[in-house]
C-alpha cells in the first residue's frame, strides 16, 4: 500500500509538471487507461490513471485564461494516449487491399486517434472552466468528461467506441447498472469512482475530510455490484422454442470482396450450414432460423438465380435465412449498379424475400467518404471500393420474422450506439447484429465489439443475436450472459435456442432523462460549492 505521504508527492509532482514532462503524464495515463478496455478489463488500473487527469486539471491553473488551454492540452493528450493503443487495429483494414491502401494505414492509425482526442481536450477543457479546490472538482470533470463523450458519440455521426462507461461493464454484476441508466450514465459513474482517490492528496485541515469522497465511490460501486447480484438471480436466462443456427465461415477479406470466388464461397456457405454440430445433431434441419454474416457474398445475391436456388435447396420447410449481403437498388433488368445498400435479407425455403433492412448507419471512410463525389474526383475511395459510396436506408423497423418474435437488425458498429437501436414505438423480441470483424484480423477489435453489443442488450433488456464472419459469433441474453459463443477465427456453426426478452428496463422507457438528473443534480452540487467557496 502505498503511504499517504508518498500519494501527496505523486500528486504534487504531476500538479507542478509542465511541457513535455507534462505531456508525457498524460499519454501515459491514456495509454494504460485502454487496458480498461477488452480483452483485458483490467478496470481497477483507472483508480490510477483518473486520479492522474484531475491533478493534471489542477495543475493547469497556473496557465493564462484560467488554465482553460493548459487543461484542454492535457486532455489532448491523455486522449491521444487512449484512442491510439485502443483503435490500432483499425489498421489493419487497410491491409486487405495492400496495394491500394497501405499507403494510408498510418494515416488511420495516428489520424482517427488525433481526431477523437479533440473530445477529452473539450472535457478537460470544460471541466477546468467549473473546477473547484475541493473534492466536488471530481464531479467537475466525471460531467464535463461525460458531456464530451457524448458528443463524441453524436458529432459527424459519431464514434462512441471505447467509451469511458465500459470500463464497469466487466464482471457482468456490475454492467447491470446499464439498465437503468445506459451508457452515458455509466460513463458518469465510472468517471467519479475512478477519479475520486485524487482528492487523498488534499490533507485534512481545515475540515477537511478528503477520505469521504473514495469511500463514497467505493460504496456505490458495491452497491452497483449488489443490484447487479440482486438482478441476476432474479432473472436467469430463459430459452424459447425457436432454434436458431450461426454459421461463421471464417473467410478472410479478399475473398468476400472477389465475384471470381463467387462459387468457393457459396459451397462453404451451404456446405459448413448444413454441417452437424454433435452426435444428436441433423444439421440445418434442427433450424428455424439459419443466420449468415454481412455482406456474405462477392456479388448481388437476388441477381444470382443459381445463389438463390441453392439456398432454397438447403432450406427445408419452416426454415428461414437471415443473410448480410449487397443490395443493388431497384433498376431496370441489366442497368449498371454504380451504389448499393448493405442489407440484411430474410429468405424462406421457398427462396423468396421476405423481409430487407438497409443498414442506416453507414462507415465513414469504410462505406462512404465525406463530401463524397469531390474526394472521389481527388482520387480517394474508401475501404469497400463501391464508387459513389453506399446508400443509407431510410428508417430503422423491425423484421417480422416466421415462428419466432420480430427481430431488431443491427449492421456492423450500428451496435454501439445506445439509444438508436430500437425502433420508433414497436419493441422487437430480440436484436439480430450481422457483421464483419474479418477487416480487423485477430486483434482487440472484435473484442471490443462484442462488449459493446452486450451492453445494448442489457441497456434494453434484450436478447442478442451476433453473426460474425470471422467472430466473435455469440447469443446472449438480456441479461448479458453469453448463452453460446464461437470464438475469433474459427470456422464452424454455432447451434442454440432464442433465449426471451425481459420486460422493458428503465433505461428502455427513459433513455437518457436519467442521467440527465444525475448531471444537473451534479452541476448544482458543483455551483453551490463554488458559491461557498466565494462566500468564505
């Protein structure tokens, strides 16, 4: 344990830091910061990093304006110290096409990480306009921090990943909270627990009793612990009758994205969906719903009348196929396709289409560029070279799908964004996420991923079902539990029942008003103890 006093001169050191000594606290506080993050979850290395940011934010004040630049430098920092480490492997994307790509890979990897760093710099720099020289200066930064995180998961369309708040969605005890207050809220809450232990370096003088503030903290995180117990026990996975199979084809990118492949490709397809799972097992017959990945094929699948009726031959009666794949839009037989949808298609065994969902979210510089057809003239494309970028669907509705409960479909990173994901006045029976981890190889990426699509299950109280081409294929329940799993590049199927949806939480029929509350409650609290502090 480390002793009060050498606490106080660790602090100090950092309060008094400047230039680059300064810069280099910050970055190295991000970068162990990541390791919150999945696959490792070491979540308690934030009890040292947090601390690190507030003594930072401290020590700005002897900076001009308040200190408002030096904080927002720091934050800069700390920030770029984060996203690098923890989105490196959005580098890899640009290997899948070396030739055409390679070029930009540092690019990405230093780019999307400079670019998102400019939110802890606005959350710093925030935090610093309302700080105080007490302990109520941890709830300065967990509101400004949480204020700028959100606008990281809105602005340009957004980018929440690796938000503060999934740093307490491991043990799953504790990602119960998600429930009643999603995401940003628990973003609030992580960032005050952690912080707190930084107000130990105050001393006791005065009154002052700097203990208060990490015991608090402690408390709410077992009192988190305990709802989330509490929760569980209370509600155990329950299993429908509705059989569903993923199957995982574990293909690597070139090959999806090559039409001279076309037939390799649907032979596994159907060959690996039919496969048994088990000495019981009578392959898809035992299925009701057989779901592929995204974008599962190097062509239009309903332009392929061979492709189609092959997969009715695999259905047998009662039978469906969820499918990720490209979607010409409607045309004149023969015309030229210059832009498509990326869509889910849901096909019966009669080979009809019954049901499509064209993803709405779209990757910028993945699916589409920015000011698009003036980058395409500067010669750039992006990542899945579709000329003219993909086209976004219109509104995000549930699937009606036979026999089982409607499904709520989800492309890709459309899964981490909280509080999108269900449709306007209709509640689906479960969330179906497609996707294609297989641009990021076998890196912390789908990981991550799988995180966070968990906690939009918990958030929602709903079932998750992720197919994965390359993994992390998975049905949880509701509760976040992993029913069943298929690991990250691994080729197989992955055989399970639909577990039921709980009843809507409170997150679910509030949203964000909860934490709401909780910021206003916090900035009042931050107000008065200014006011005090003028008053004295």
């Amino acid at each position: 344990m480390i002793s009060s006093s050498k606490l106080r001169l660790a602090g100090l050191s950092i309060i008094l830091a400047w230039g680059w000594k300064r810069a280099a606290i910050a970055l190295a506080a991000g970068a162990l910061s990541a390791l919150a993050m999945a696959p490792f979850n070491a979540w308690p290395i934030l009890f040292v990093t947090f601390p690190v940011t507030v003594w930072l934010i401290d020590g700005a004040a002897a900076g001009k304006w308040r200190g408002v630049p030096a904080a927002a430098m720091s934050g800069f920092w700390f920030g770029l110290g984060y996203f690098v480490p923890g989105l490196y492997w959005t580098g890899n994307a640009f290997l899948v096409d070396a030739q055409t790509f390679a070029w930009l890979m540092p690019f990405a990897v230093l780019g999307l990480p400079t670019y998102l760093a400019l939110f802890p710099a606005l959350g710093f720099a925030l935090a610093r306009l309302i700080w105080t020289r007490d302990a109520s200066r941890v709830l300065a930064l967990a509101v400004a921090l949480t204020a700028s995180e959100w606008l990281r998961g809105h602005v340009l369309t957004g980018f929440p990943w690796n938000a503060f708040g999934y740093a307490l969605s491991e043990p799953l005890v504790l990602a119960q909270t998600a429930s009643l207050i999603g995401l940003w809220g628990m973003t609030l809450l992580s960032i005050a627990i952690f912080a707190s232990p930084a107000v130990l370096i105050d001393g006791s003088s005065r009154g002052r009793k700097p203990w208060i503030a990490p015991v608090m903290a402690l408390t709410l995180l077992v009192a988190m612990g305990i709802y989330g117990a509490v929760r569980l026990s209370l509600q155990p996975t329950v299993l429908t009758g509705v059989k569903l199979r993923i199957m995982q084809p574990n293909l690597q990118q070139d090959v999806k994205f090559n039409y001279a492949a076309k037939a390799e490709v649907m032979q596994k397809y159907l060959a690996l969906s039919d496969r048994a799972s088990g000495p019981q097992s009578t392959g898809v017959r035992d299925t009701q719903i057989l779901i592929w990945p995204e974008s599962a094929f190097p062509f239009f699948l309903t332009r392929e009348a061979d492709a189609m009726a092959q997969i009715a031959e695999l259905l047998p009666k009662g039978t469906v196929l969820m499918t990720g794949s490209v979607r010409a839009p409607d045309g004149p037989p023969g015309a030229r396709v210059s832009r498509a949808f990326n869509s889910i298609y849901l096909i019966d065994h009669d080979g009809g289409v019954l049901s499509v969902y064209d993803k709405l979210h779209l990757v910028p510089f993945g699916e589409y560029l920015p000011f698009q057809a003036w980058m395409e003239k500067l010669g750039f494309v992006q990542l899945t070279r579709v000329h003219g970028g993909f086209i976004p669907g219109t509104r995000r509705r549930a699937m009606e799908v036979p026999q089982a409960p409607p499904a709520l479909p989800l492309i890709c990173y459309e899964a981490i964004f909280p509080g999108d994901i269900a449709a306007s006045g209709e509640r689906p029976g479960w969330i179906i996420n497609l996707t294609n981890d297989g641009w990021f190889g076998n890196s912390t990426g789908p990981y991550q991923h799988l995180q966070q699509a968990r906690l939009r299950a918990i958030e929602e109280g709903l079932p998750m079902v992720r197919a994965a081409n390359t993994g992390i294929s998975a049905v949880i329940d509701p509760s976040g539990r992993i029913v069943a799993r298929l690991g990250l590049g691994i080729e197989g199927v992955l055989d399970s029942a639909l577990p039921s949806p709980l009843p809507p939480t409170l997150y679910a029929r509030l949203r964000d008003i909860p934490v709401v509350i909780l910021v206003a409650a916090a900035l009042l609290f931050i107000f008065r103890r200014r006011l005090m502090k003028r008053a004295a």
